[in-house]
C-alpha cells in the first residue's frame, strides 16, 4: 500500500547534495533535474536516482531537461518509471505525468490529461497556486491557466509540480492537495523535499 511520497523538483544537477532523504514509499521528480540539458547531467541524475532505495520512483521533465525531449528512456530499473504524457498505476494508485518544454508547451497535451488520476505531475503549475513570483517588487504567476482548467475537470488528489522556485511548498484546495517541490535556492542551497501522506 502507498502511504507517502517524497517529492523533489528542480535540483538543476545538485541532486547528489541530497543526503538523509527521509523514508517514503514513493519518490517523485518534477523534472528540471538537469541545469544546461546535457546528456551528461541526464545521465547522472537517472544513475542516481536509480541507486535509491525507494519501493517505486517517478520522474517527469522540465524546461531544462532538453536532451530527452521526445525520447525513448530505455533501461531503467523495473521501479523506476518516466511519465511523458502517460499514466502508470502502482499499487491501486494512478500517476501521470506531464513534462514541460517553454518552447512547445502545448494545450492539446493538458487537455488529454484523463480522469481517474490520482496524482499529476507536471512540471508547470497551474495558474494561481503556489506559482507567483516578483519582478522588481511586483507579483507575476507562471502558472498555466489551460491547466488549471483542465484540473476542475480531472480532479486528482494531488497536483505535484515545480518551475517557479519562489512557489516552494503545499497547499490544501478545493479537496485536493498541491506541492510545489521546488528545491533549488538562490545562491545554489537546496530545500527539504516535500513529505506528502496520501
């Protein structure tokens, strides 16, 4: 049975800085694990994470993980698992994912997202939950309005995501539970991943 996650989004290549991860029966990436979108960072990040001593690990990709934009992630471990625009349910609970690129972000993608999902992770949040940051003092959201849309339709129990750094943590709404994992800090600190109980 699935009791936790642990989930953890942009790390930008520090993810070997993440020492005494705290138990979960899932762990959760929200993508951004690379910070120029090499092979190379690719690479490092699936070797380690498929080292983990987690029961079941998902990964979805964010804007800055460009190497694998469309391609096939061939020779992972049988619990590990990489969700582009697909669902996988583990243990009676139904994950999808749905990967992120600024350029080709498209909204036929979010409007295939289908019902009966319990967790979404997506790399961009939707609009107006925990995706606000400021420029020069003044609030912006990045989050995607189709998706938000798109989630009062579906209504999954968890909405996991990151992209906007500055939107780091959890919020309770409408029944449904959102996380933005965003870890990496200004100046190259990380932050707790999020422990989510299901």
């Amino acid at each position: 049975m699935i009791n936790t996650l642990l989930f953890l989004s942009d790390t930008h290549g520090f993810h070997r800085r993440l020492r005494h991860l705290p138990e979960a029966d899932v762990l959760v990436h929200g993508g951004d694990f690379c910070m120029n979108g090499t092979e190379d960072e690719a690479l490092d990040f699936l070797n380690w994470l498929c080292d983990l001593p987690y029961r079941h690990k998902l990964f979805t990709l964010g804007n800055h993980d460009t190497c694998l934009h469309g391609a096939r992630v061939d020779g992972l471990d049988a619990n590990c698992h990489f969700l582009a625009h697909e669902a996988v349910t583990l243990e009676g609970v139904t994950f999808y994912g749905l990967p992120f690129f600024i350029e080709g972000f498209e909204d036929r993608r979010v409007k295939a997202i289908p019902s009966g999902v319990d967790v979404l992770v997506s790399h961009q949040p939707p609009f107006g939950v925990l995706d606000e940051d400021r420029i020069e003092g003044m609030p912006v959201h990045y989050g995607s309005e189709v998706l938000q849309e798109q989630l009062r339709a579906t209504k999954p129990r968890f909405h996991l995501f990151g992209h906007v750094h500055a939107g780091y943590g959890t919020l309770r709404r409408g029944g449904a539970t959102f996380a933005n994992g965003a870890l990496l800090r200004e100046g190259g600190s990380l932050r707790p991943p999020l422990l989510l109980h299901l």
